[in-house]
C-alpha cells in the first residue's frame, strides 16, 4: 500500500465537528420508527407510542433514533478525510455500532451532536474507522454517546494498528425471548428517508456495482429491529428504560426477510441478543449486548 495512506489514517485521526446544530421533528421520529418496522401490532398502545405523537401512553423517541442525527454527518467527515484519494469513491460499510443513553430524546428539537474520529485500524482487507459521537441539549446536558465503526473495503495493508477481535459471549443455554420480525419489500426505501441516501439501499444498479445481487437493508436499520425487540421484552416498551445497545453487523440483510432476534436476560439488567436472517440461518448482527434500567 503506498505509503499516502500512512498520511491519509493520520489525517483521519484528526478529523472533527465539534457542536453542530441539529434540528428534528415528531415527523421525523415517527418516520425513523415506522422506517424500523414499528409497531408489530398498531392495536397495542405500547408500541404505539413510539409511532404517534397524540399516544395516550405518552409519545417516546425510540433510542437509537440518535444514530440518524449524526450518519450524515460521520459520511461527510470520514468523506473529508479521504479526499486525496480522488482515484475512484469507496464503499462505506457500517461494521459496528455502539450506543449509550443517559435521558430520554425530546420528540422534537435541537441538538449539539460533535464528531471525531478515535482510531484507524488497518483490518489486512480493509480500514476501520471508529468515530465517537457526543449529542447534547442546547444547556450542555448530555443525551446520548456513540461509537461508529466504519469499514471501508480495499484500504488495508497500510501498515496501522489491527485493533483488538475481543468477542462477546453468548450464554451456553436456550435464549430467554425469541423475537421474529419481518422487514417489508421497501423497508430500506423507508429507512433512507431518515437520512442515509447511500444509493446500494435502493438502487439495484448501484447495489450490483457494490457486490450485491440486489439492494440491501442499512445496517443501522436491522439495529433499530433488535432495539425494538429489546424494548418490547426488556423495558415494556418504554424508551426510557433502555441505557445502552451495542453490536457488530455480521451480514447483510435483504428487504423482506424475517428477522429473528435471541434475547438472554443476565443479572444488573444485562442483557445479550444476537439476529438473524431466518430464510438463509445467518447471523446478521453478533456480540449484542444491552443494558436496561428498572
């Protein structure tokens, strides 16, 4: 690998926004949870709080909502970064994703969200990028923490730090709660409009020309389906209760697919899931874990 990509990792380490303004609507949290499949049953009160803004329940962000507020941002820095290798445009792939809540989101609003790039790993087939993102209230007051991996194949071999492959262990019995869940054909036509328009979501000329035989599913999306499940069976559907979710995306999913997420309750509101694409029995997201509160 030449060494301009020495320069490049280094020029990503420095990379940052601090404190940008970003606003949101009711509109937009509704659109993010229907975009994740939300509700399973538009009878149930529960899940419709998280879809309704008049919800006699009280209406309620779903957490990993956040995530969209700063996406488009992170494409835009790590963008940035990679300027001078205009020879062609690179593929961007969501590896991992790591969240932490400290209150609940406002339904609606405007909030501080800051960016930086923490590490650069050279992955051999790859580079993985880990960018940390800090959301806080106009007042300073913290919301929401997370960590973005991203993958960007073919820009490996450059001679950086690996990074660690730590796994997360599964419990060695029967999972607590089975969820299954379908994504719709168009789910990912939905999801886009909460702001990831990478063109392989929708468009299957872009997707083949990726690696795909058709479009497939944001990573994040399958995310907010396991958030989902965790709301229902670990904090009674009530957003507030969730503190933290985590997971690498494995594979790929398809629009239309069943998903179906394992759940194992542990002690302290510790909690362990992994998803899976059902029809082809692959593990779609692995090393899930969660933490809930009373």
């Amino acid at each position: 690998m030449p060494p301009r990509m020495l320069d490049v990792a280094d020029r990503l380490l420095t990379a940052r926004l601090d404190s940008v303004e970003v606003s949101y609507d009711e509109n937009d949290v509704a659109l993010y949870a229907l975009g994740i499949g939300a509700p399973d049953d538009p009878l149930d009160q529960t899940e419709l709080r998280f879809v309704y803004e008049r919800s006699a329940l009280g209406f309620q962000v779903i957490p990993t909502f956040a995530a969209c507020l700063g996406i488009g941002l992170l494409s835009e820095l790590i963008s940035d970064g990679l300027a001078q290798l205009n020879d062609q445009p690179r593929i961007l792939l969501h590896g991992e994703q790591d969240m932490e809540f400290y209150r609940a989101l406002p339904t609606s609003g405007a909030l501080n969200v800051s960016l930086s790039v923490s590490n650069v790993y050279d992955k051999g087939s790859g580079m993985l990028i880990d960018a940390a993102c800090e959301m806080q209230t106009p007042a300073g007051d913290p919301l929401t923490s997370a960590v973005f991996g991203i993958f960007i194949p073919e820009l490996g071999g450059f001679g950086g730090e690996r990074g660690t492959s730590e796994g997360v262990d599964m419990p060695e019995r029967p999972p607590d709660v089975v969820h299954v869940a379908k994504a719709s054909e168009t789910q990912s036509l939905l999801y886009r409009l909460s702001g990831d328009l990478t063109p392989f979501h929708a468009d299957p000329d872009a997707a083949a020309k990726a690696g795909f035989e058709k479009p497939i599913l944001h990573g994040l999306c399958t995310y907010g389906f396991a958030a989902r499940a965790l709301l229902k069976h670990c904090c009674g559907n009530d957003a507030t209760r969730l503190a933290a979710i985590s997971a690498r995306f494995s594979h790929h999913v398809f629009p239309g697919e069943t998903l179906r997420t394992e759940i194992w309750m542990l002690d302290d509101g510790h909690v362990r899931f992994r998803t899976w694409a059902v029809a082809r029995e692959e593990v779609v997201l692995s090393r899930g874990q969660a933490r809930v509160r009373d």
